[in-house]
C-alpha cells in the first residue's frame, strides 16, 4: 500500500467517514486512493471556506472529529478562515494539506512552500510529514490535537513523495478527547468555599460545557446555588436547555456591558470558556468591582488570560460541576429561596423582552419586513427538533429569545468572526445527519461567502432551508459607522451592495436550489411554511426583503 492508502485507512478505522475538501495536483495521490473501494465518502466543496464551513457544521452537530483536504498554499490560504473558525469554536478537525515532492522545495516551486508556517499561527497543531515513518506518529499527534481538550483544527502537510511512498498499515489513531477529570481536591474545596459562602453567585456557562453534554448538571448546581445561568459572549452551542428557569440568554458583547449585567453578584462562575471574548473595547472593567472569579476551563492557557481569578481550575467542566454538586450537598433554604427569586426576575424579564420584540414586528417600517418580524415569523415556523443555525447579523438580532425552550444541540451560533461558515455548517450538519431539518439563516452580505454550499448540497443529496435577511447591505458596519462617527449618513464607501442589487434567488436557482422571494410582512408566514415544504425535497432558499436599518 501507498502513504496515501495507508493514511485514508487509518482514518476509517478511527470512524472517519466523510472527508470534505478541494483538490489539487499535489493532493492527486490520496485522490486516487479515494476511489477504492471502502473509502470516506469525499464531498467536494467549490472553494475552502466552503470546505471548512461544512467541516465545521459536521463536528458541532454531530460530536465527532471531521476531517478536510485541501490543495497546498493556495487551498490552505483559502481555508484558514474556516481555521479560524474552527480554532474559536473549539472544533474537532483533522485538516490534511498536500505538498509538494520534497526535494523540490528547496527551488520554491510553483506549487510547494510553508505550510506549517501558514497554519502555525491559527491552528491548534500544525506539522508536516518528512519520512513515510513518521507518518502514523504525525496523524495521531494532530488528531490528539484535534480533540484536544481544548478540540480546535489540526493540520498536517503531506508531500507527494510520501503520498506516493510503499508502507505498511498505521498505528490506530486516538478516538476521542483525553479526560481531564474534575481538576484538583484543593482547588474544588477553594471553589466550594466560595459558593457556599455567596450571597448573589452567578454561572456563566461555555462551549465546552455544551460538548461534555453537562446540561442537566450545570442546571442542578443553578438550582442548588440558587444562580441565574448567563451563555459566555459568542458562544456557538447552547450549554443548557433555554426552557431552564435560570437561564438568563448570551451576555453582552463589550467588557461594560457584562460588567452591568454581572453588577451585584458576588462569586461569578465561568465554566468551559475564555473570560471573556469581547467584540471591542469598552471603558473601563469587565468584571464587577469586589466579585470573585472561580475560572473552569479545559484550556490552561485560558485562565487568567483576561482576569486573575481567585479560584482557576483545568478540569473537564461537566466533571467540576459534578465534583462541586457533591460537596454542596443537599438544597438549602436561602439558595432555594434565590433559585426561585432569580426564576421570578428572568420570567418577567423574558416576557419583557419578547413583548418589545412582538411589537417591533408589528410596528409600521414603511411597509417593509422588520429583523424583528423576520425573527418572530422563523421562530414560530420551526419545530423543537430542527437544528437553527444563524448567521443573520442585525436581521436576528432578535430571534435568540424568541425560539422559545430549546435543547442544547438544537442551535448553532456564528463565534469565528470570518463569514461564509453558517450556509456551509448547515450543509455539514445535514450530511451528519440527513433525518434533521435544518433551518439556516443568513445576511445577504455573509451569504455570499459561502453561497456555492448550494451546489454542494444539492449534489449530496442534503436539502436545508436557507432564509436571506436581504438587507442591501452591510447594516451591521453601518451601525459601527454611526457610532464611530455620531452621524446618520448612509452612503459610506463599501458598505452598500446595490448598483447592481444581486439577484440572490436567481444566483440560489443557479447552484441547484429553488428559491422565492418575500418583500411584505403579511406574507411572511405563509413564505417560512412553503420554504419548509420545498426544503423536504432539496436545497430551499427564502429570500426575505428586510429594510434597512429595521
Ligand atoms: C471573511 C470576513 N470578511 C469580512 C468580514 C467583515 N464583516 C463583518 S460583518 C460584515 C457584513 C455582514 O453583512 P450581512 O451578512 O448582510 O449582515 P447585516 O450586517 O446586513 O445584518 C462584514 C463584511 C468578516 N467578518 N469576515
Ligand atoms: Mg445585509
């Protein structure tokens, strides 16, 4: 067998079954080794962030690691935005670049370079392979890497030579996450100290409380400590079941803000995540004046990064929490009292909050559909069982708290900052598995960076239902140019996409879907329901005319 051969078989034994890529003249080798029989299904993408974008959507709804090729510098390049992603969202993924023979690269030739030093940077792991011996301890190292903990993209740089080289079959590769345990006995009596001890304690919970399924616990220890439970800011997957009493929604995005939403709460909890990931600079601290900070984390190089923490422990956080819900003990009244106090407080704020939501849906915009409308209406179009994933900027800025009691599993958020990842991840997610619904939304700016996983979708045989809050523009940077500048002028260079407007349902039809459009509220509804029933039968795309600013 070949280097190529060898490398695919190691991958199916470990439960590869699906690798998404593009490929090249340097990646031919393990193209030809993906036409043998018993091979991972290869499901091409027209361009990388599209590749990685269904990679992405693979891993976070299905758990398992996903695997990509891609063609040397100029593939790789084209992919680091969905590294990026990846590496933010703490994504299993094995990402597999060609290179060129290796005693040409000394001469730069027209294919071949650094790899690893363009990966280096983004990537969890990054290494190439110079001996066909080193192979198999290359791929499990990066796959070690790649699931971490933390899990993040890990690529590994194969030249042609070692493609193309005779072995034997690979050592078996690592199947899943090393445990980390609950973390240490004095650092978790440090912690139950503090808790015990609170008198207004606060979660706020991660991805990765999310991945280690610690839902129902982390929604034991809200009750027990009588906390209300925040998402961390830019989480991807939902840590517990909304329907929770605690749960509290995704804190704000700007240091100042979490500092007000946090105010008043003495020990604060963060579980599975970075404390904290900010969109910008705010004035002055993120954290409330004379509050302790007990900092979970799989990642060390997390904690502490941000803010000092009186209590940091490296644990797989489902574990902490079960670790600190043994010494708590049974309910005791105080806590049960603030349980009911915080459910009381979030109920009425909730209510609050969709009742303003509801009415900017009706208020008049001149005719036009709202973001807020356009929320209510997908809102109350999808089922408790659908994946939602979102990428719709300023159009659902709404919908969060509108969806209703969902489970953790059944949303996926945009955390990686480069666009183009939610059409493709809702490709992926559908291929993980095609008994799903899969409802997609997108601004018609961000669509267009991943707009081909039409294409890919409908060759796959893997129909989602996109909604387009087709806005004309880029509203969001709009909003950023109106507090930047304190004006309210609208025709700033590069952020408008008319002259010519896109024919977005026609670019839709052109890649394999079908498409309609929407432009006035009252059909809204009716337009989310036919979406629904062309997307039982293939790749369905509902254009919404949002007005700007709306
Ligand atoms: C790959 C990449 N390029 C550029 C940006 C910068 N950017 C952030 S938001 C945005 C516009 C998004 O527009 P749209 O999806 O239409 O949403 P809207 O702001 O209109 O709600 C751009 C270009 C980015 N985040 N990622
Ligand atoms: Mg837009």
């Amino acid at each position: 067998m070949t280097g190529s051969d060898a490398l695919l078989d190691a991958m199916s034994e470990q439960g590869v079954q699906v690798i998404f890529g593009n490929p090249g003249t340097t990646e031919l080798p393990i193209v030809e080794s993906l036409a043998a029989p018993g091979r991972p299904r290869f499901v091409l993408g027209l361009t990388e962030p599209v590749v990685m974008g269904m990679a992405d959507g693979y891993s976070q709804a299905s758990g398992r690691m996903s695997a990509v090729l891609v063609h040397v510098q100029p593939g790789l390049a084209n992919a680091l935005s969905g590294v990026l992603n990846a590496a933010r969202a703490r994504v299993p993924m094995l990402v597999i670049v060609g290179q060129q023979m290796q005693e040409l690269l000394p001469g730069a030739p027209f294919l071949g370079g650094d790899v690893v030093g363009m990966a280096r940077p983004i990537a969890r792991f990054a290494e190439e392979v110079s001996h066909i011996q080193d192979l198999g301890d290359v791929l499990a190292r990066a796959v070690m890497a790649a699931y971490g903990p933390p899990a993040g993209p890990a690529v590994v740089s194969i030249p042609l030579d070692i493609q193309s080289a005779v072995c034997g079959p690979l050592p078996s590769l690592p199947r899943g996450p090393v445990d980390l345990g609950p973390g240490g006995h004095a650092e978790l009596n440090a912690a139950f100290g503090l808790l015990a001890r609170a008198a207004r304690p606060v979660i706020i919970a991660g991805d990765s409380v999310a991945d280690g399924g610690a839902g129902q616990s982390l929604s034991a220890l809200a009750a027990r400590l009588g906390a209300p439970i925040w998402g961390e800011p830019f989480g991807a997957r939902l840590p517990v079941d909304t329907g929770d009493p605690a749960w509290r929604g995704t804190l704000p995005r700007f240091g100042s803000a979490i500092h007000d939403a946090l105010a008043g709460h003495d020990v604060v909890l963060a579980l599975g995540m970075p404390v904290f990931r900010v969109f910008g600079w705010s004035p002055g601290p993120t954290m409330p004046e004379g509050a302790a900070l007990i900092h979970v984390d799989l990642d060390p190089a997390e904690i502490g990064r941000m803010v000092q923490p009186v209590v940091g422990i490296t644990a797989n956080p489902g574990a902490a929490i079960d670790g600190l819900l043994a010494r708590l003990g049974l309910p005791e009244p105080a806590a049960t009292q603030r349980a009911q106090a915080v459910g009381h407080d979030i109920a009425r704020m909730r209510s609050a909050v969709v009742e303003g939501i509801h009415a900017a849906a009706c208020a008049d915009s001149g005719g036009g559909i709202t973001g807020a409308a356009l929320s209510v209406a997908i809102a109350e179009a999808i089922g408790p069982g659908d994946l939602i994933i979102d990428e719709g900027l300023t159009a659902t800025r709404h919908m969060r708290p509108m969806l209703g009691p969902r489970a953790p599993g059944s949303c996926l958020w945009h955390r990686g900052s480069a666009l183009g990842w939610g059409l493709p991840a809702a490709v992926g997610a559908r291929i993980a598995d095609p008994t799903r619904r899969v409802v997609v939304v997108q601004g018609d700016g961000s669509l267009m960076f991943g707009i081909q996983a039409i294409w890919s979708a409908a060759r796959e045989g893997a129909p989602v239902a996109l909604v387009v809050a087709d806005n004309g523009g880029y509203e969001v940077l709009e909003d950023g140019m109106r507090a930047l500048t304190g004006t309210d002028r609208r025709d700033w260079p590069g952020l408008h996409l008319a002259n010519p407007r896109m024919d977005i349902a026609g670019i839709c039809r052109g890649f394999g879907a079908t498409a309609e459009c929407v432009r006035m509220p009252a059909d809204l509804v009716g337009a989310m329901d036919d979406l629904l029933v062309r997307a039982q039968t293939g790749v369905a795309v509902l254009v919404a005319e949002v007005a700007p600013g709306a």
